[in-house]
C-alpha cells in the first residue's frame, strides 16, 4: 500500500481496504488528493469555531461560560 494511501486512510478514519478503489491512482494524485482533504478539515475546525463564536453571542455575557461548558463539556473539540 502506498503512504499517501496510508495516510489519506488515516485521516478521514477509514481502513486503506474501503480506499481501494483510489489504488488506481497515482501516489502523487493521492497526495494532492490528502492535502485538499487536509486543508478542508481545518477550515471546517476554523468556519465552526467562528460559528460557535457567533452563536455565543446570543448568550448574555454572563451566561457564556457556563453555555459553552454545557454544551462543549469536554470542550469546543470535544
């Protein structure tokens, strides 16, 4: 198996086995492919920290903390 296989594999949180029909392509095809997958993970991470942001507005300033840990106990991550 090819690393960029790999490591595509392991970001999205799949087996390389449910990648294989992408064996078809080239190792450098597959990388372009991890870095614009890469790249849309972190700004999906960004566009939702901005929206919980713009959500918590809502919420009285006083009240914010405690919103955020209800609904984020383990953070905004998780």
């Amino acid at each position: 198996m090819s690393g960029e296989l790999a490591s595509l594999a392991n970001r999205i949180g799949v087996t390389e086995q449910q990648l294989s029909p992408f064996r078809a392509y080239a190792p450098d095809e597959l990388g372009r492919l991890d870095t614009a997958v890469a790249r849309a993970m972190t700004d999906e991470d960004v566009a939702f920290d901005k929206a919980l942001d713009e959500a918590l507005r809502f919420v009285p300033k006083l009240l914010r903390g405690t919103a955020q840990k209800l609904l984020f106990p383990g953070g905004r991550r998780g």
